[in-house]
C-alpha cells in the first residue's frame, strides 16, 4: 500500500524556541513541519506551495498573524489557518476568524489540545480540495456541453435555413406548373382530347400533392425551431368547416363515401389561427377519407365546458379501419405510420403530428377514440367561444 504523504504543516512564531518545539513535537506526531519567526520569511516559503495548514502567532512584529493569514488565502484559498493566541487577545482571534482563520488555539497549550484541532483543519482541507476538484469537473463538463450546444445550434440553424430556402425554391417552379396545368385544363391552350384532360388532370393532383408535401415540411422545420408564428383572427367555424368539406368532397366522393357536416345553427365563433385550425381539420378528415372504405366521415361541432371556461370541439368521425391501442399511443409522433402497410402508400406520416403540435400552439389539443373496424373520431378541442 503506498502511504498518504504526510500533511505538511507551516509554523510561525516570533518566539523562537517555542517554534522550534513545536515543529519537533508535530514532527513526531506524523506531521511534516517547516517554522519560521517572521511572517514575511514565511509568505516567501507559502508562495512555492505545497502547504496543508498555517498555524501562525497572533502577536508578531513586523506582519502579525491576521496579515499573514490574509497574505497566505490570498496565495492559496483552500489553505487551512489557525491563529495562536495569549489569553488576552482573545477578541483579536475572533478577528482573524472573520478574516479567514479556521480556528484559534489558546496559549499556553497542552499538545493533546492543539492534535484535535489540527486534525479537524485538515479534514477541511481535505474537503476543500476535493470540492475544488469537483468544481473544476463541473466547469470542464459544463464548457463541453456548451460547446456542444453552440455545435448543435449552428446545425440546427443551418438545417433551419436550408429547410426554408429549399421549400421556397421547390415551391416556386411548383406553383408555374400548377399554373400552367390549371390553364391548359380550362381550355386556354386549346381544345383537349379526354387523354389529354385525363393526363393533365394527374399532373395537377401530383403537383397539388407535393406542394402540400412541402407545405408540411416547412411547417414541421417552423414548429421544431419554435418559429411557428400563428395569426388569431374571428372565425366562424360553420364557415371553416364548410371550406373543409368543400376541398375533400371529390375526394370522398371517389371513394363512394359521404362527407357531411353536423353543426349548430347559431353561429360559433372564435378567435384563433384560421389556417392553422383548417389545416388540422383538412389532415383529419383527409385522413378520415383514406382510412376508411365504406361508409363516411362526418365532421361534428359542438360546445361545452373545459377546466378553466368554454371549449369548442370539432370531431371528425369515421366508420374506417378503426385503430388499435397500441396504434393509439405512437400515431402522433413525426413520421408516425401505423396500420397495415398497403395504406401507407403517398404519405409521409407528417399530418398528426403537425395537427398536434398546431393545436398545441393553439392553446388546444387533439383526442382520439378509436376502435379496429369499427371507426375512428379524432377530437380538436380549442379554448374559447359559446
Ligand atoms: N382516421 C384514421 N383511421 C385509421 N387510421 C388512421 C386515421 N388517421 C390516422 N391514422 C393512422 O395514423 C397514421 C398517421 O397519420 P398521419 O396523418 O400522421 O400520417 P399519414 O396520413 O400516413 O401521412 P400524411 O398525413 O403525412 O400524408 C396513419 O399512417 C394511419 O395509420
Ligand atoms: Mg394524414
């Protein structure tokens, strides 16, 4: 076993017999001592270090004990003082305590009284030490995490950057061939076979699909970077609604299925984001369409009393697929896809998650009851109205 070094122990007494008998008497109690009788000899010998505790006199000439102990902290703060003092200056000693010292011992003393406090001295040494150790990990490991945070901030950044320009510039040439599509569709360059129209009408709907596909992208770099800003206006959600069915009606339609409203007739009214709540709405009930076969989807409007006021509800229920509870549980997450594999075909698994995140920034959120075969009804809930 290798042995502990031994504490090393500065002595200061102007009196020197005395220092010297105490360096010898702690020399055979398992210290290592160096004395000095003058507090300027010994700051000199603290500044090479390597120094546990400073037992230095109160009274000296020249530098007294409180200037020598507050030239030794000054050197090194985890250094350990003890002041020596007569009987009559007690409250001097209580001065070098307010001044750094760790402990006094009074004069004359007995070893077996100066052994104890020595040793409690150096077990706060010894706690300082490994608390400084412990700061100095704490700091390298809270710049390396800062590092890495800058590193990931710059990334994300970049990645922010390059998510908003690239869906600028993919939207831009989108928009010309949507364009151009819409024109020659409505006979503007001529008269079109049913081919044609038939062709035509396929770009439209791929052009139309991928520049939702990037609209989601997009959102989803905003709401990750927390840069999804909303614009609450007064909405009338009968009215919202009505847009939402008017845009999927072919859709539905070309699967066989109904696609009905069921709202109150006094008007419901709020104040919220209107393409946002529309792009919720228009991702459940495209959803509501895609997953189910037979039957239909209804989007419901309803109002009622939340925790802290009035709640709007709009449900979009369907009689499709239904999904199971272990489903229930993942479908938010981005890029989320559940279900069997041959419906996944032309998404990404964005919408819910979008819609969650959307209604959550709302102040609201998304429910969902489900059951396998027997349907489905996702529930937006917003604050707000009645
Ligand atoms: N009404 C529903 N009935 C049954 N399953 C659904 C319904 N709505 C969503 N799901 C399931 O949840 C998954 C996630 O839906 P989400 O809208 O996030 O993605 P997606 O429709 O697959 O793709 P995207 O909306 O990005 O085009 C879907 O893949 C589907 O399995
Ligand atoms: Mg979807």
């Amino acid at each position: 076993m290798q042995a502990l070094p031994l504490p090393k122990v500065l002595v200061v007494d102007d009196e020197r017999a005395q220092m010297n008998a105490l360096c010898d008497t702690l020399g055979d109690h398992g210290f290592q001592t160096l004395g000095f009788s003058a507090g300027g000899q010994a700051l000199e010998a603290l500044k090479a270090g390597g120094f546990d505790l400073l037992l230095a006199d109160l009274m000296m000439p020249e530098m007294d004990g409180i200037a020598l102990l507050q030239a030794a902290l000054a050197l090194d703060a985890n250094l350990v003082c003890i002041i020596m003092t007569g009987n009559g200056t007690i409250a001097t000693a209580v001065e070098a305590m307010q001044v750094g010292a760790l402990d006094y011992i009074l004069k004359p003393f007995k070893l077996s009284a100066v052994l104890p406090v020595l040793n409690r001295a150096l077990a706060v040494r010894k706690l300082r030490l490994d608390n400084a150790k412990l700061q100095q990990r704490v700091q390298a490991h809270t710049e390396e995490l800062e590092a890495a945070n800058a590193e990931l901030e710059r990334a994300h950044r970049s990645k922010d950057h390059f998510m908003a320009t690239m869906s600028h510039e993919l939207r831009t040439p989108l928009n010309a061939v949507l364009g151009y599509a819409d024109m020659l569709l409505l006979g503007l360059g001529g008269t079109l076979t049913a081919e044609q129209q038939k062709h035509l009408g396929v770009i439209k709907a791929s052009g139309e699909h991928m520049l939702s596909l990037i609209n989601d992208l997009l959102d989803l770099a905003r709401i990750e970077s927390g840069r999804m800003e909303l614009n609450p206006e007064p909405v009338v959600c009968q009215a919202l609604v009505d847009d939402v069915i008017a845009s999927l009606q072919v859709l539905a339609a070309a699967k066989g299925l109904s696609l009905d409203g069921r709202m109150p007739a006094t008007e419901v009214c709020l104040y919220t984001d209107r393409r946002a709540l529309f792009q919720i709405l228009v991702n459940l009930a495209n959803n509501a369409i895609k997953y189910t076969d037979a039957g239909g989807v209804a989007i419901e409007l309803s109002q009622g009393a939340g925790e802290t006021g009035p709640l709007t509800r709009i449900s979009v229920v369907d009689t499709g697929v239904g999904i199971t509870r272990e489903d229930q549980a993942k479908l938010f997450a981005a890029f989320a896809q559940v279900g069997k594999r041959d419906r996944r075909t032309e998404s990404t698994g964005l919408g819910l998650y979008l819609s969650a995140e959307l209604a959550n920034l709302m102040g609201g959120r998304i429910t969902l009851d489900s059951e396998p075969g027997r349907g489905s009804t996702f529930t937006v809930s917003l604050p707000g109205a009645a």
